[in-house]
C-alpha cells in the first residue's frame, strides 16, 4: 500500500499583502501528477487546509477542484482533518456527499470516537487499513476552564486531555484492525519536533501550552502523519512518525528549507518513507544590507531571470530619501517584486522624534495587555487573575467557528 502524507496548505493565504492563489493552484496540478506517477491508494492531509477559518470562494473552488481531479485517479481513499486555522462547518459540511467518493472528512472532535476511525477498503472491497483520524483538538473539546487554575494546572489538563483522547482512539482502532496495518494522523504539536525561526505557525492554545510527549503515540502504530509545523521532520527519531511540513513558504524565513510531501509504501513489517521534493515556483529572497550590497544582489537576481519576491531591509548609514524608487527602479522589467521595504534610518529617526522604543505593530496582543497592567499600576494577586481571564477571552475568540452560525 503507497500513501502520499502531506498537510497544512492554507490555501487563500497571503504573504504582506500578496495573494498565493497561483503557487497553490500550481502545487495541486503537481500533486495529483505525483498521485498518479506513484501509483498512490490512500492521501492524507493533515490539517489546516484553509488559511482562514472564512477562506474566499477562489479557495474552495481550489480545494474542491483537487478533490474531483483526485477522484478520476487511481488513488482510491482520501483522509482529510481539520487543523487549527480551518473552520469544523465549513470542513464538514459536504462529508457525507464525499463519503460515497471515499473522500473522509474529520473537521473537529467528534462526539463518538468511532467516528474517528476509519475502516479503509481497496478497490476489491477488501479491507486495507485502519486510519486513526485525529483532528485538532481545542481547548473547549477537552476541558472546563476553571477561574483560577495556574498556568501549570492548565498545562497538565490541556495535556491529559490530548492525551486521554489519543488513547480511546487507539484502542478503539487496534480491536478493528485484525491485522491490517494502523495509521494515525493529527494536527499538533510534539515534544521534540523542531519549530523553525521565522515559521508561520499560530500557537494551537495561548501561552504556547499543550506540546504534547512523542510517547503518545504507541509502537504499535505503522506510521504517524503529523500536521501543524511547517518543516518536514521526523519526530523522536523516529522514522515512521513524520511531519510532512506546508508545500509552499508561508515567510521568508520558511524559504531556507526545503518543502515536500512523504511517499509512504507499508510492505508489513517493513515501512519506507520518501520525501519528494516541490517544486519552487516563486523564491522568497530577504536582502539586507547599505545600499551597494542591495544593487549588487537585485543585480545579480536579474540575471538570474526566475521570479523572487523580495523582502528588503536598509541597514546603511547614509540617510537615502528615495530608496524605494532606486530599488523599483532597478526591478522594473524583471520578475522581481517587491513585498516589503523596511529603512533602519528612518524607523530610528522616527521612534527617536517619538521618543518610542517599538511600534505597535511589532507587539502582539498578550504584551500589549501586559503593558497595560504595568501602566495602570495594577499588581498582584489581581494582575495573574486578571492575565489569564485574558488569555482565555483570546482562545475563546480564537477557536470559534464563525461558520458554524
């Protein structure tokens, strides 16, 4: 059995301002080509399909074109799960209708556990495997907030919780499996895998609590498909427990790395993991530096004739009134874009005239809040309780699913 593990799309994403429809059109055609080339049976994605809980109708026509180019393939069951920038209705709305086109749906916990287990069948109607079907689990799907609790006791429930749920999931999925092989997929993060600097991931719970241990997940599991980082990774050194990482860079930083997705060919007891490499049809080029390593590299690019975007920050003494015309001036004509223009000169100028240390634009929410209670004097017990009543309103905002209403 070949399985093809990939995760965290985030189609309708953009990057400072520029949409990625195209990128991610082209990655989908690549897809189903490799689908067919491998000679795939079971897809996996692991979550966060959709950038936004509200993705916009170009999106889900991208989305729901794959799904029929994926069903006139040999690839004869497809497994989808929810991860935590997805919306749960939106995901599950049509599960019933991709049902009968062996396309399963688990947008969110489900109320029984069976239903996340998934008894999978070839084309002979012969069972093939088992897949333990693992959404991302909110907050709200585990726990009763409690006033009060410590950060420490909110780790330990968020965990136990994860845990807890993971378990009656397996066990539910090893009494079906009668000796076929038992793939569990989840959106999460695991102790031990590797957060990339600069890595487009949105914490799954505030304070960055719930990084769950890699011994959730027993030996006896045939392969684990993870979703949520965006670097392809083995976690815990092992092999068959896998991070497929996002097919495209979702930052400049995530340009470092290569991005692919996880041929898996189950041979029981032998197991072979292949990453395939994505083809890269935008590079994401940060430059810093005075002005004449700026014209030397936007020079050099030229040369190169591919299409960048560009990521530019000013560092040089010299104060230069008109850098961003120079820059255009020097991309006019060749595919170089430019995404974003940072100018150290005029940022201190600026913050010196204001007599400001940061803008508001490098805080996020929890600092502005902390900030707040030390202007307003406010100090303990009141300002822990008042922190993580705080911290909580922003998980309940975060994880609702507009959609649903």
């Amino acid at each position: 059995m070949k399985i093809l593990h990939t995760s965290d799309w985030h189609l309708g994403g953009s990057l400072f301002g520029r949409k990625r429809d195209e990128e991610h059109i082209l990655f989908l055609d690549w897809l189903i080509k490799l689908i067919e080339k491998e000679k795939i049976d079971v897809l996996l994605v692991c979550g966060d399909i959709f950038d936004s809980s509200l993705p916009s109708n170009r999106a889900q026509e991208m989305y729901y074109n794959f799904l029929c180019q994926v069903n006139l393939t040999n690839c004869h069951n497809v497994v989808i799960i929810g991860g935590n920038h997805d919306s749960p209705s939106l995901l599950n709305a049509p599960s019933k209708l991709l049902k009968y086109l062996n396309i399963y749906i688990i947008g969110s916990k489900t109320d029984s556990i069976e239903d996340e287990v998934i008894l999978l069948t070839d084309r002979n109607k012969e069972p093939q495997a088992v897949i333990c079907a693992v959404p991302f689990l909110r907050e709200r799907d585990l726990r009763l907030m409690e006033f009060g609790e410590s950060l420490q006791d909110k780790e330990q429930k968020l965990v136990a919780g994860v845990t807890n749920h993971y378990q009656q999931v397996f066990e539910c999925a090893f009494r079906m499996a009668n000796g076929l092989p038992v793939i569990a997929m989840g959106h999460l993060f695991v102790s031990g895998a590797i957060l990339q600097e600069g890595e487009a991931v949105r914490e799954l719970y505030m304070g960055n609590l719930g990084h769950i241990p890699g011994d959730i997940f027993p030996a006896e599991l045939d392969y684990v498909a993870l979703g949520h980082l965006h670097r392809q990774q083995e976690v815990a050194n092992r092999v068959n427990v896998r991070y497929s990482g996002s097919p495209i860079p979702l930052s400049f930083k995530e340009a470092e790395t290569e991005k692919s997705v996880l041929v898996v060919e189950l041979d029981n007891p032998v197991i072979q993991v292949k990453a395939v490499e994505i083809p890269s049809q935008i590079r994401l080029i940060q430059i810093q530096g005075d002005w004449d390593t700026i014209s030397s590299e936007l020079i050099q690019l030229r040369d190169e004739n591919q299409e960048c975007w560009l990521d530019i920050n000013y560092t040089g003494n010299d104060i230069r009134t008109n850098l961003k015309e120079n820059i255009l001036s020097l991309c006019k004509g060749y595919n170089l874009q430019l995404l974003r223009l940072q100018n150290e000169q005029v940022i201190k100028r600026v913050l010196a005239r204001q007599n400001l240390e940061e803008t508001l634009d490098s805080l996020n929410p929890q600092e502005v809040f902390r900030r707040c209670l030390e202007q307003n004097k406010i100090g303990e017990p009141l300002a822990e309780e008042l922190w993580q009543c705080y911290n909580e309103a922003l998980q309940v905002l975060s994880e609702k699913d507009i959609n649903a209403e």
